[in-house]
C-alpha cells in the first residue's frame, strides 16, 4: 500500500505537459541538387562534420551529390562508389534507370529509396551515404557503415570453464548474428523499433513463434511502444520502463552478455530484447529461480550441476542471513549458541567497545566501499587495492580491537557467498536487503529477522514478470516443474519446457532409448 501511494504521489509531482514525440511534416525532395544540399544542411544544423562530395556529370550520366556524415561512413567504399559512378556507362540513349544505374555502382550495397528530406535524416545519422541526383525528386541512401567496432571476445561479467567464449558487443547487427548462428530457424521472429527523441535508438525483440506466448510478446510489444523519452542510452532503461513492479529490488528481467544463454532462453518460450550501443540483451518473462542457474548447468554433467546448484542455493542463503544471524545469536539469542563456541566469542568479544550491530554495519560498509573502489580504479591496480585493502584493514582492526575476529570472519564469508551468485542484479538486490536484516536482528534479535523474512517473502509472492508468478514453480506449487529446478535431471528426462513461461509446444524432445551397449562375441 505504501508503494502505491508513493509511485502515485511521484506521478501527480510529474509535469503533465510533456508534449509526444511529434514527426516533422515529410517535405519533398527537390529536383535541384543545390536546393536539395542546402535544406539538408539546414536540417543538420550547418555541422561540421557533415559532408558533401559532387560527383560531376556527363553525357547521359546526371550529377550527383554523396552526403554523409565523417566517422560514421567507411571513406575506401565510398570512394569505390564515387570512382564507378564516373566510370559508369549507359546502354540506351535517353533518360538513364536510375535503378539500373545504381545496381551498376553498388551490386554489393543495401540500396533504398528515399522520397523526402524527413527520410534523409535518419539515414545519414544512421552511418550511410545519401546519393542525391540532379534533376529528381527521389534519393537514395547506400549502407556504407564504417564505425568501428568492438571485436567479439568472451563476456567479462559472465565466464564460464565449458561453454561457448563469445559474447554480444555493442552492435545489435552483430548480436543478431550471433543468435542466428545458433537459431538456424524460420520461426524466429525479430521486430526493430525506433525509441528515444534524440538517440533514435534500435530496439529488436527476438522471440521464437510456436513456443513463445504469443500474449507475452504482444504485451512487450505494447510496453515497448509505450516508452516516450528523450534518450535510450543502454539496456537498463528500457528495464526500469517495462518492468512489472517499480518499487522491488529484485530484478524482473534478466540482462546477460552470452548469445548461448540467450538461445537458450528463446527455446524455453521468453522473449530477448536487444538494445542498439549495449552488450547486455534483457530476457523477460523470468522467475526467481532462474537468477540462481548458470548457463553452463546444461554444459556439465547433471550430478555436477546439481552439486553447483546446491552451492549457489547455500550462498544465497549465507549472503543473505548470516550476518543478522550472527547478529542476533552474540546480541539477544545466546542460549542457541553451543557453550564452547560461545565462550570463544565472548573471549574474542572482550575489549570491543562497539556493539555487535554497529561492528557489523561498519565491516560491511567497509566491505563495500573496497568493492566500490576496486570497481572504479583502473585494471592494472584494481585488484590489488581490493586484497590489500581488505587485509590490510581487517587485521588491523582486529589489532586495534575495534571489531573482533569473529565479525572479519563473517563478513569475509558472507561477501564470498555473495559473488558465487551468477546474476550480478540478483547479488546487488540481496546485499541491499542484508542490511534491513541486520538492523532488524540488532533491535530485535531472531524476532527481527522473522519479522523481515515473512513480509519479504510475501513481496516476492505477490511479484510478476510479465504475468508469470515470480516464484513459480515453487508458488504456486508444481513439483512436475522441479526436475530442473534445485536440480537437474539428465537430458534424455528434459523431455518438456518448463510450463511458467509458456504453455505452447512443451515437447521438447522425443523419447530417446538409451544405449545398452553390446556385449563382445567371446566364440570366434
């Protein structure tokens, strides 16, 4: 309730007379070349970096002029172009096909027409070469793109030991294509839209007909269209646009930079979206349980899985309880703390002149802040200012008896935990909620950690992502769905699709009998 109210008080304090993206009246190509040139550097704004080449003509062969904007264009096949043009020849005396003509100039090239200046915009923008003709009212636009581009390497945020190395660059061409290369089907469909007034920014959705929902997709289509902002400058805004719920920190979709997770995605029915300048692809619908599994679970035998599984499950728990636990068992609880173990800590506890709330708060805020800084320093002496700050820091405050041994010991543990969760989003949403814990462990002890664990659940109940139960299979109840959930069965067992995301052409294999082997003919 109090989320409603402050997402509805935001949106009464939000100007309402934002105008919608309006589109330009469509202003016709002129049959003058000069006039031509001069409305589309008007319409650019006289910039600098905005360029005109005149290519002069001859008998049967009219003038033209090749506009393009410097950096966004590769100059060797536009001058391959401008050196056919001037060599081209016609076949019949007359008015020269222009068609004709360019298909001579550019056999290997995207060639479109274009019929007015509003249409001229984008395409220059957009890294090709505009082809303007003397005495006609139509131009043409060549794809020419010469930016450079980051070559394929294998993801940063997502490695893995057996799997596929290649992972999505900044150029959605590229990231298409590397789903494609995995995707040798018809059914995949893909949609590319327009968003952002000013980035004019692509955003392709790629989902696979027959398997995907076709109402999931309709209702992202829907979300997508509905975004009106000046700027789509990564992936993440698009998520904070379309996401189910505003105010949760769990995430609702998932971003990743391995095209093979997201194959494997649009086998299982979700839907990809894929941003125009990012690496990351966001996958929408998901659960919850689907931030705890690795693409590489399917890459490894299914008993190893299952043991990694287990891992991730016990660190979610740890990173997510262990410092309030400790918290709560030193503070209010010690009853529950075998006598041994206590007078060890009480030992350790002797001479710390903060409280076991308050030395937690600061070990974890320190924790953060080496994080932080290992992050944002450079790579070369990143690493090193993380290792030596937490050492280096840790003993000292141990020698300094401002926090005791025990507290380095769960802080240490509860960080490693955190970082054996594969969805980075997912590890940043527990380290927040950590810390409500904490506090609520210090005031209330075990009480307190109850006390934040039901409402928590009861938030993580009551999400969706787009229409599909966040904690689903799990609630509601499905124990069909949970052969690859807490594990996973061999692949022979995987014979259908997991049933929250969509309920279309859940086969997803037929039976396969399994070798028996044969046995050596032991008579010669």
């Amino acid at each position: 309730m109090l989320s409603r109210l402050l997402i509805n008080a935001l949106k009464r304090s939000i100007p309402k007379n934002r105008t919608k993206k309006t589109t330009d009246t469509p202003h016709p190509i002129t049959p003058s070349l000069q006039d031509s040139i001069q409305i589309l550097e008007q319409k650019l704004g006289n910039s600098s970096d905005f360029i005109v080449r005149i290519v002069p003509g001859r008998d049967g062969i009219p003038e033209i002029a090749v506009c393009y904007i410097e950096g966004l264009v590769d100059l060797d096949q536009l001058n391959g172009i401008m050196e056919a043009w001037l060599t081209v020849t016609v076949d019949t005396a007359g008015t020269p096909d222009m068609d004709a003509l360019l298909k001579k100039v550019l056999p290997a090239r995207q060639v479109t027409q274009l019929r007015s200046v509003h249409a001229l915009i984008p395409a220059v923008l957009e890294g090709k070469a505009v082809i303007l003709i003397d005495g006609l009212d139509v131009a043409y636009s060549a794809s020419v793109a010469g930016l450079e581009k980051r070559s394929i390497v294998e993801p940063s945020s997502q490695t893995v030991i057996r799997g596929p190395k290649d992972g999505f660059t900044e150029d959605i061409s590229t990231n298409l294509s590397l789903i494609r290369r995995r995707l040798r089907t018809p059914d995949l469909r893909v949609q590319t839209m327009v968003i952002g007034k000013y980035t004019n920014t692509r955003v392709t959705t790629a989902h696979i007909e027959g398997i995907a929902d076709p109402q999931v997709v309709s209702e992202i289509m829907s979300r997508l269209h509905s975004i009106d902002t000046d700027s789509v400058l990564e992936s993440g805004y698009i998520e904070e646009f379309i996401q189910d719920a505003s105010v949760t920190p769990f995430p609702t979709m998932i971003n990743t930079e391995r095209p093979d997770a997201v194959a494997g995605s649009l086998l299982e029915g979700q839907v990809a979206i894929l941003i125009d300048g990012s690496p990351f692809v966001l996958i929408a619908p998901v659960t919850f349980f689907k931030f705890l599994h690795s693409s590489e679970d399917y890459y490894q035998r299914y008993d190893l899985t299952t043991f990694l599984r287990a891992i991730r499950f016990v660190s979610f728990v740890v990173s997510l309880l262990l410092p309030s636990l400790y918290i709560a068992f030193s503070t209010f609880n010690q009853e529950m703390i075998p006598t041994p173990l206590l007078i060890s800590l009480a030992a350790q506890r002797e001479g710390t002149p903060l409280p076991a709330l308050v030395e937690a708060f600061m070990m974890e805020l320190t924790f953060e802040i080496i994080r932080e800084a290992g992050v944002r320093m450079p790579r070369v002496i990143g690493p090193a200012i993380s290792i030596v700050g937490a050492l280096v820091l840790g003993q000292a405050a141990v020698q300094a008896g401002l926090v005791s041994g025990a507290m380095v010991i769960v802080v240490s543990f509860t960080a490693i935990a955190n970082f054996a969760i594969p969805a980075f989003s997912m590890a940043a949403a527990i380290r927040l909620i950590r810390f409500v814990l904490m506090l609520l462990a210090g005031t209330l002890g075990l009480f307190g950690i109850l006390a934040g664990i039901v409402p928590l659940y009861v938030h993580l109940v009551s999400l969706t992502s787009f229409g599909v139960p966040y904690l689903s299979p799990m609630t509601p109840l499905r124990f069909s769905e949970m052969k690859d959930l807490f594990v996973r069965l061999p692949w022979p067992l995987l014979k259908t699709r997991p049933k929250e995301i969509s309920q279309r052409n859940l086969v997803r294999q037929n039976e396969n009998p399994r070798s028996k082997g044969t046995r050596k003919d032991q008579t010669k």
